[in-house]
C-alpha cells in the first residue's frame, strides 16, 4: 500500500522536494542549515547536469546548484542522493565537476569558487560502530589537523544513525532531518513541523496531489528504489543472491498490488514491474 507521502529517498522525491523551480524555498532553507555563515544562500539558480553522468539515471539524483549568499559572496553546492557502492569514490569523482566546469579559456589566473559537496545518504557506509556518526563534515587539512584547502567541502548525513525522537529535536536542522527520515511513515503533519516551511514539504510530498503522469513515475522510481534497496550489499555472496532476488521480487508484488488498487489496467503494471499478465492475474 503507498503511504500518504512519498519517499524522498526515490529519484522522483528527492527531485520533486529539492530540484525544481518551485521547491526552490525547501531547498534553501534546508541548505543553510549545513552552510556556514558566510553562505547563507540568499539565492540559487540550477545548473544543467547533462554533463554530470554517462547515465541518464545517475543525473536524476544529482543537482549542480549556483549560489550567492546575503554578503555577496558566490560558491557552488553540489548535492546528491548518494548510491551505495563506492560512495565516496563518486562523491570525489562527482565533486570535480563543479570544480572543472570553472576553467577559462585563454588567460586564466586559476581562481575557483568555493565548492560545497552534500550528500543524503539512507545507509550506513561506517563499518566499525565506535565510529560511527551521523553527519560528517570533511575538508582538506594537513598532518597537523590545520586546514590546508578552504574551498571543497563534504557533508555527509548518514541518515539511519539520526536516532532523535519528536520530543529531542532541538533546532531547525533536527527538524529538517526528522522530515525527510520519517516522511514516507508520516499520516498527518506532527505538531513540531506544524510550521510553513515544512506544511509546504507535505503538500509537495502529498501522493494524491500528484497528477497520473506523476503518479506513474513515482510508482517507477519507488520499485527503483526497493530494487536497490534490495541489493545494497556491495559483495553479491553466492549465500546472499537467494535473499537478494526474494527482496526484488517482493518489491515488484508490492507495487503491483498497490497498482491493481489504483485502477491500472495489467498491461500498464507489466510495463512497470516487469512481472508478466500471469502473475499479475494471480494477484488479482
């Protein structure tokens, strides 16, 4: 069954909540919660990221954002809904872009815009548990812990390990974060995000304010998503591939069912699920 909001983790979300025109306040008041003072975002404006993947799916999940803060100042976020395998080899690889998109031709003295790097992550990548921790902010320091590079910067939110309940958020950023965490198991709007920023975020994460077209590409991306949900496990064991193509499977059946719910007609879920008529019958 879809839940009363959808999934900000899925590529249709995560887009529909931070990557278009009209989310544009969402996305700023989430980001100056990370930025530092010197850039708070007064405004931004979206850069295309056709030049950010080979892929057309890696492009869903990746925004190139131009900024100028309240002081004037500009620098670049790039912000990404992070993959699971090798997510910090991407996430330098991804980070260059920005970095090498300022290059000019002819004369140049090298200069560069500071260049922040976000990525929201729905798993754990800290394997020893004494180490983990929730968000880490990483630059480039030398030997003595003294910062050698000012200007690229990491964020990583590592959203599993974000363990506060409603009555522990302290700030805005608590808040922020206890949205996104628990927006797919929310009902109604919970007393401590009954504020306007976040009212707008549910209206947008509304699923029966969604049109058809957009009904039917969030019911795509979602099973995306539990597919790769379902296999996360970077080392594929011969004693894991069972368990792992159950998972698939049971996503498929999942969003099957909630399709047949809806008034889809089979060839429309087949279509999406990939599950043939027969199967599809069998649910019926």
């Amino acid at each position: 069954m879809i839940s009363k909001y959808f999934n900000p983790y899925t590529d249709f979300g995560f887009k529909k909540l931070f990557g278009e025109e009209a989310s544009k306040d969402l996305l700023v008041d989430f980001l100056n919660q990370l930025l530092p003072l010197q850039h708070q975002i007064k405004k931004l404006t979206f850069k295309n990221n056709e030049n950010l993947s080979d892929t057309k799916e890696e492009r869903k999940s990746i925004f190139d954002i131009y900024c100028e803060s309240k002081t004037g100042e500009k620098f670049i976020v790039e912000m990404q809904k992070a993959k699971m395998n090798f997510f910090k080899d991407r996430s330098l690889f991804y980070s260059t872009f920005p970095v090498r998109e300022q290059a000019q031709k002819g004369e140049w003295n090298f200069y560069l815009l500071p260049v922040y790097f976000i990525a929201i992550l729905d798993f754990e990548y800290d394997e020893k548990e004494d180490e983990r921790k929730f968000r880490r902010d990483v630059c480039l320091k030398d030997q003595d812990g003294d910062i050698f590079y000012d200007k690229l910067h990491f964020k990583f939110l590592q959203m599993p390990l974000f363990i506060k309940q409603e009555h522990e958020l302290e700030t805005h950023f608590d808040k922020w974060v206890y949205f996104l965490k628990h927006l797919e198991d929310f009902d109604h709007i919970p007393t401590i995000l009954n504020e306007p920023i976040f009212q707008k975020g549910f209206d947008i994460a509304e699923v029966s304010h969604l049109s058809s077209d957009q009904y039917d590409a969030y019911l795509k991306s979602r099973l995306s998503y539990n597919e790769n949900k379902a296999v996360k496990d970077t080392a594929f064991s011969d004693g894991k591939a069972e368990g792992k193509i159950e998972g698939k499977i049971e996503g498929k059946i999942e969003i099957a069912k909630t399709m047949l719910e809806a008034g889809f007609d089979i060839a429309t879920i087949a279509d999406i699920t990939k599950l043939t008529l027969k199967e599809i019958e069998t649910l019926k």
